[in-house]
C-alpha cells in the first residue's frame, strides 16, 4: 500500500517519524495508549507494529525496510 492508500484509510496519523524509515503512528483509539505504527519507504509499507518500530529505533532496519534475520 502506498502512504496516500493509508491516508484514505486510517486517516491522518497523529505523527510522523523520520529516521531509516519513515514512521507513521496510529491510535487505534483515543483511550488507548497503544499505537500502530506504519513504516514506509519510498511511499510503501515496508512494516508495521510495535517489533517493527522498535527495531527502526534499534537501527535494526535495513535501508530498503527490511529487517535482518536473528540469528
């Protein structure tokens, strides 16, 4: 999906990271203190949930959004 499919689905995210990749971050609902994040590179999803974004803020993402396998 592209960031303009997201957008017309979920709406506007409350904010946007930028690091290896761009980070788009969802309430699901106002009460709720979870968020979806939604990582994007070059305009498509590359990942998304809360092992993703800690990875990114790991430096554990590759450049084209991938995550390396644990080994």
């Amino acid at each position: 999906m592209s960031r303009d499919d997201v957008r017309a689905l979920l709406g506007p995210p409350r904010s946007i990271e930028y690091g290896t990749v761009e980070l788009w971050l969802y309430a699901p609902d106002a009460m709720d203190r979870e968020t979806l994040p939604i990582g994007f590179v070059d305009g498509r999803i590359v990942g998304w949930g809360k092992d993703y974004y800690d990875r990114a803020h790991g430096g554990r993402v590759l450049p084209d959004g991938s995550v390396p396998r644990d080994r």
